[in-house]
C-alpha cells in the first residue's frame, strides 16, 4: 500500500512541477502552439520516470540517486544532439534559436519530473534493515 501511495504522489506532483516547468519555459520564449509539446511530453516522461524509479526504490536509496542522474544525463545528452541536430539544419544560431528555446521547454519540463518523482521516492522509500546474522558473527563473545 506504501508503494501504491507513493506512485500515485510521485505522478501528482511530478505532473504539477513539470506543468509548471513548461509554462515557465513557454512565458520566456514567448511560445506559440508549437509549445503544446512540452506538455504533451509530461505525461509519458513522467510514467516511464515512475517505472524505472520504482524499481530502483526496491533496491537502496543508491539506486535512485544512480537512476535519477542517468536519467538526468540522457535529457542532457538529448537536448545537445537536438540542439545541433537544429543548428546544422538551420546553418546559423538565429534561425536555430526558436528550436533551442522548444527543446528548452521540452526537456527542461522533463528533467522536472525526474526531479520531482526522484525527490517523492527518496522521501517516501524506507531504507533497508541491516542485515540479520545466523550463528555467530564477528565479534561475538566465544
């Protein structure tokens, strides 16, 4: 029950923040309906951020930093390759620059929710028991 708990405020607050990101993102660029992206992109980032989160929450507290990060660091990588990708097509940074602000948008309103459900999970996951010793264990009395 703790686990359902948890998914469903993970997915909650993760959408909220990630909603707020990209209409944060849309006022600064000044966006017009091509921006509707970034919040169609909240939703799926955000279950497939819940997906590899709560397996990792079954693990250790590691887990999730080590998941979270990688996570972080593919929408890095992501928005480097796209940003590129738009400056090589358009030949120079001013006809780029409205691509880069979309990508901006998109992927900022995803790292986000990584953020945001990392946080919900960390919070809410209980860290493991020690682990128990049958027998005799080092340093018990002879």
């Amino acid at each position: 029950m703790r686990l359902l708990v948890t998914l469903a405020l993970a997915l909650v607050l993760s959408w909220l923040g990630g909603s707020a990101a990209a209409m944060a993102a849309a006022e600064w660029a000044r966006g017009d309906e091509s921006f509707v992206l970034a919040f169609m992109a909240i939703p799926l980032a955000s279950l497939v951020a819940a997906v590899i989160l709560l397996i990792a929450s079954t693990r250790s507290p590691r887990a999730l930093l080590v998941s979270a990060s990688v996570m972080i660091g593919l929408l890095a990588l992501l928005f480097a390759a796209l940003s590129v990708l738009e400056l090589f097509v358009n030949g120079t940074l001013a006809s780029a620059w409205r691509g880069v602000q979309l990508y901006v948008a998109i992927l900022g309103s995803c790292a986000v929710v990584v953020i945001v459900q990392w946080a919900v999970f960390r919070w809410r996951t209980r860290s493991a028991p020690p682990a128990m010793l049958f027998g005799r264990g080092p340093g018990a009395p002879a």
